[in-house]
C-alpha cells in the first residue's frame, strides 16, 4: 500500500462547495439540505447506502442537474449565477468518470479520448495523437487498445478508458462515481491507484463516490457520509458523518459503523417484518 | 401499498379525464421546447461533417432497400386494386394516372415516412435511448458538447433532407411497380400507361407530395429523438421508446398529412381563382 503524502497540500477557499442543496425528482426527495467543502487538492470520499443520492451529488457538482434548492459553488461562485457559456467552460475544468465508463459506442477508445479536445481545443491532429497516446499510457492501456471498440473491452479497460478520457482535457476535478463497482478485486486495486497517481502527479482534487471498503481505506483524505432522506427524522441531517477515514471505523454514530462494517443490524428483521 | 390503491381506487373519471389532458398538454409542451432548442442550435451552426455524414449514410442509404421493396409493391397493390373499376368503365388505359396521383401526392409520402418512422424513427430512439441509461448524453456534456447539437440536429438534417429524396424514389419505383403490373399482367398498352401518367400530374401535386415529406421527415426526428432523450430506464424504458417513437411518429404523419392536404386543396382552389387560365 503507498504512502498517503497528500494530506500535507496547503488548505485553501473551496474548489467546490455545496451550500444547503436539495434535490427531487417529482415527489421523491433525495437530497435535503446538503452542506459540506471539497478542498483543493484533496481526495474526497462520498459513501451511502443506494439510493441516498451519492451519483445526485456528484451530477449537481458537475453541473449536469440543477438543484431544487440551494446552490454549488465553484470557486466560491455560484454557477446558478453562470450563462450557459461559462457553465459550459468551467465544467471542462472537472472530469468525470461515469460508473460505466459511458465511453461511447460508436466511436474506439482513441476516439473517445480525443473527442473533449477535439470538441473544446483547436489542436493540431498530430498534438492531439501525442496527447491521447501519453494519456493511454500512463492509464496502462496499450496501443493495441486504442483501435477497439468500448464492446471489446473488459469493465477494467473500460473504467481506464473513461478515466483517461476524462483526463485528456487536464481537468482540475476529478468526480469519480464507483470507480472500483463490477471490478475484481486486482483491477480495483489498479483503478485505486491510478486515482492516487492522478492527484499526485497531476494535483487533481478528487471526488470519490463509492462503496468499496478497500478504496475507502486507500484513497481518500476524507469522508462524508449520506444517510437515505427517506429514513430521516425530519430535521435530522442528511450527513451522519464527516470526518477522517481513520475514525470512521470508530465513528460514535452506529449507522456509520454499521455501514463501513457491512452489518445489516436491525435492517434484516425489517426487511423480513415487512 | 394498499393506501395507493385506495387513493386511485377514489379517482373519479374527471379525475382520469384531466390527468390525460395534462398529460397530453405537459408532453406537447415538452416536445415544442425540445424543438425550439434543436431549431436554436440548428442556427447557431452545422455539425461536423464527421458527425453528419455516417447519420445521412443510416437514413439514405441503409433506408434505399426498404424504400424500394415498399414503393414496388405499393404501385402493383395500386394496379390490382384499382384495375377492376377501371375495366367496368372501359377506362383501364387511365390505370397510369391514377397510380401516379396517389403515388405523388399521398401514398408515395406517406408510406415512406411511415416506413422511415419505423427504420429510422425507432433506430434513432433506441440509440439515443441506450446513450441516456449507458449515461453517454451526460458525458457529451461533461466533455463540453451540447446533446442537441451533437446528437438531435444531424439526425434532423438527415430526415429533413432524405426523407423528402426517399419519397420521391418510392413514387418513381411505384409507378415502375404499376406499369409492369399493368402492362405485363393486366395487358394495358405501355404508351397509354405512360401517357397518363406524365400528363394527370401536375408540378402543383408533385410539390405538395415533396412539402408533405419535408413536414413528415422533421416530424420523424424531432419526435424520435424526443423519445429517445427521455427514454426511461433500463431495457424496458429504450424498448418503450422506441414503440413510442414509432407510434407518435405514425399519428404524427396522419395528422399533418390531414392538415396539409386540407392547406394544399385551400391553396390550389386560391390559385384557380387568382389564375384560372394557368393549369395546376
């Protein structure tokens, strides 16, 4: 297991902030009254049982869903305040690894990594093969990869692929949701790391939205954990825990706890009693 | 769960009534906005030809062989059905002109598009579809291109323009379908077959079977990748999307060919009176 060097980088104004944000869809609420920072530099771990709106976050933080109520901040600012246009520049400077990759169809791995800086950068085509081919590489996928087709990839390449699309466009966010999910337990290992590598050699903030114990110990520097709205008290917070990965095993709350531990508790007598 | 029954169990039929209206006005609502956007980014400048060439390669092309197969065999159906009142009236050298008129100006039109809405139509949603649950429309935007102007406004140039061509081959191989029918079946000389079928139709028929068409194919697009953007989840939401694009499509062709039929018959009865002398 590599050393953690990263918790020493200097703490500044948030890079991404949620401010009182909540979300439904219809009638169902998922997220109530969310608040926390991400900072510059750090890898932040998202956890929650499915369906608490860990993916919801990560979606409002991007941009991609607007909130219900509430606002995200970039850089302190908040992007409800921004036109089309600058929502449109400001969200190439965060990448996204989806939880499927998304890598698209129709197109190779090469193409797919090409696609955001032939989309956004007037490159020539010889500085954008550089820039895939570099890319592809540090990812440790092969050039014999790069001429395939997302089909005939294995979920490992494809998650590499993903990652290495979404970082072709240097971005200075990360937002990973599941990265290590339907992965074997190597390939997880390797997603972890290239997380690692990412924000070490490339200073990328991060933004982990997983359930996997192994990733939870290994990549992040802190952790904010969501409890689903539905099984809240109705000013009780969604977030149940924030704090450092080496309390959370520790955490004074037994929902924590019960969570980091995979123990179902009084969960199984109200499954079956229902 | 029995609490929800109970509830719908106390909907009255006005209840049911307007929950079908909103419905309905909610979905055409969306829809017009959804057009608007495509329209928006339509003008705002062409896609890439790397991204229009292979979706005019799907609509034309892969499209030619079905358009062939329907248009041949809608001009023989036409000859079969239409000789036997024909020979009644000793009128079955006609046969051409009234396979050409409703090839032109209805059947042509609107066989293609319905053929189209169910090749392309269903194809377009059950792509866009699978990219909406495989969240590939969201990584569009997360690599800094608009959905719309990617995906949706290749796929309409594509229809606008094809569909119309489509048509128009399906009118030619239908009335190719008719005059061997009529002349190597049903014994109707072949210089009277052509005779009337050049002479009974005018420009004015031929121009509104090509505006049908060019209606009928931005109808297909904007309908299907419609559906297709607000796919539901999993196999059965794309499934559905893509009967539902064919469907709405199908009631969407009817009703504009209606429309357009009743606003072409107004505008020929116009230029008659304007221009009595000219012929239309």
């Amino acid at each position: 297991m590599p050393q953690q060097t990263h918790t020493s980088r200097t703490p500044e104004a948030p890079i991404l902030a949620l401010r009182g944000v909540s979300r439904s869809f219809g009638s169902q609420q998922v997220l109530r009254d969310i608040t926390f920072d991400v900072r510059r530099g750090e890898t932040l771990a998202v956890i929650g049982e499915s369906g608490c709106g860990k993916s919801v976050t990560l979606k409002l933080m991007m941009g991609l869903l607007n909130p219900s109520a509430g606002d995200v901040l970039w850089n302190g600012n908040p992007i409800s305040n921004r036109t089309e246009r600058e929502l449109h520049r400001d969200r190439l400077k965060i990448g996204f690894l989806f939880q499927g990759a998304a890598l698209f169809d129709s197109m190779d791995v090469y193409e797919n990594v090409a696609f955001g800086l032939r989309q956004n950068k007037r490159l020539p085509e010889a500085e954008i093969e550089s820039i895939v081919v570099e890319h592809l590489r540090e990812s440790g996928l092969s050039p014999s990869i790069a001429r395939k087709m997302p089909s005939e990839l294995s979920g490992g390449m494809r998650k590499r692929g993903g990652l290495t699309r979404a970082l072709a466009l240097s971005p200075e966010v990360m937002l990973y949701d599941e990265p290590t999910t339907g992965l074997d337990p190597v390939m997880s290992d390797v997603i972890n790391e290239l997380i690692l590598r990412t924000r070490d050699r490339r200073a990328v903030t991060g933004i982990v939205v997983t359930h996997d114990m192994t990733t939870l110990r290994k990549v992040p520097d802190r952790i904010v954990m969501l409890y689903p709205q539905s099984r809240l008290q109705p000013n009780e917070p969604q977030i149940v825990y924030e704090g450092s990965p080496a309390e959370i095993f520790d955490a004074e709350d037994s929902r924590v706890r019960q969570f980091v531990r995979g123990e179902a508790g009084e969960r199984i007598e109200e499954l079956f009693a229902a | 769960m029995s609490s929800v029954t109970t509830l719908q169990d106390r909907r009255s039929p006005i209840h049911l009534i307007g929950e079908c209206v909103l419905a309905f006005v909610n979905g055409i609502g969306d829809l017009t906005l959804f057009a608007g956007r495509m329209l928006g980014w339509l003008l705002a400048g062409p896609p890439r030809g790397s991204v229009i060439w292979p979706t005019l390669h799907e609509v034309g092309v892969r499209s030619l062989p079905v358009v062939l197969i329907t248009g041949l065999f809608i001009g023989m159906v036409l000859a079969v059905q239409s000789y036997d009142q024909f020979v009644m009236m000793h009128l079955e050298n006609r046969l051409g002109s009234v396979i050409t008129i409703s090839l032109v100006e209805e059947l042509g039109p609107v066989l293609a598009a319905v053929m189209l809405a169910g090749r392309v139509g269903s194809a377009m949603a059950a792509e866009l579809g699978t990219m909406r649950v495989t969240e590939q429309i969201d990584a569009l935007r997360a690599l800094g291109a608009n959905p719309i102007h990617y995906l949706v406004v290749p796929r309409f140039i594509a229809c606008l323009l094809l569909i119309p061509l489509l048509a128009v081959v399906a009118d030619c191989v239908g009335m190719l379908g008719g005059w061997f029918f009529s002349t190597q079946v049903l014994g109707i000389d072949s210089f009277y077959y052509w005779f009337h079928a050049v002479n009974f139709v005018t420009g004015f028929d031929v121009v509104t079977g090509l505006v049908k068409s060019l209606f009928f194919g931005a109808a297909i697009a904007v309908v299907s990748c419609h559906r297709g953007f607000n796919c539901g989840a999993g196999a059965q939401g794309v499934g559905r999307a893509a009967t539902e694009a064919f469907v709405y499509s199908f009631v969407a062709i009817l009703v504009l060919d209606f429309f357009l039929s009743v606003a072409s018959l107004e505008l020929l009865l116009v230029l008659r009176a304007v221009a009595p002398w000219a012929v239309f």
